[in-house]
C-alpha cells in the first residue's frame, strides 16, 4: 500500500538524520495518514480515503468534500478520487440545468 495521501498527493520525503557529531545519516519522513470515512452532499454517499491530517483540516477548511475535489488538481489526486471528482462534477451539472 503506497504511503500516499489520496486527496494532496503528498507522499515520503527525503532528509538526513544528525547526530550531535555531525554525522548525517539518510532518513525518511512519511507523511501523517490517517483513514477517513468522507461524506459528499452532492452524491449523498460516503467515501473511505486515506488521507493526511493536514488533507482533512483544509477539507474542513474549503467546505467539504465536494468543494474540495472540484477545486484539486486532477495530477495531484487519486485514481479513486479521481473518480469520485467526476461523479461529482457529472451530478452537480445535471442539477444546474435543473435549478
């Protein structure tokens, strides 16, 4: 399972461990993921993503789900967000017209 956020595309940094002599050793720093069950207003159904701490603050912050992924980068997020972002453009141009 790849340790990447499925909404940012955040993934593994690389840096260097340093001891008090100096010495620098490689290291990684993995992002914060945590799996999150998601609700969209649009398609009235919940959604199970793996995501970072940072990710759902700022999900939290734009609105919701929805208002999120309309707004995402399609090169940033996952093949499974991706679909859940067109399912949800598809769903909110239909009831455009309708409105």
């Amino acid at each position: 399972m790849s340790r990447r956020c499925e909404l940012t595309g955040v993934g593994p940094m690389v840096g260097h461990n340093v001891s008090h002599s100096n010495i620098k050793s490689k290291r990684r720093f993995l992002p914060a993921l945590s799996p999150a069950t998601l609700q969209s207003d649009a398609l009235g159904q919940s959604f199970r993503l793996r995501i970072t701490n940072a990710a759902l603050r700022t999900l939290d912050f734009r609105g919701g789900l929805d208002a999120f992924l309309i707004k995402a980068k399609d090169e940033e997020l996952s093949p499974r967000a991706l679909k859940i972002k067109r399912q949800v453009k598809a769903k909110l141009a239909e009831q455009a017209p309708a409105a």
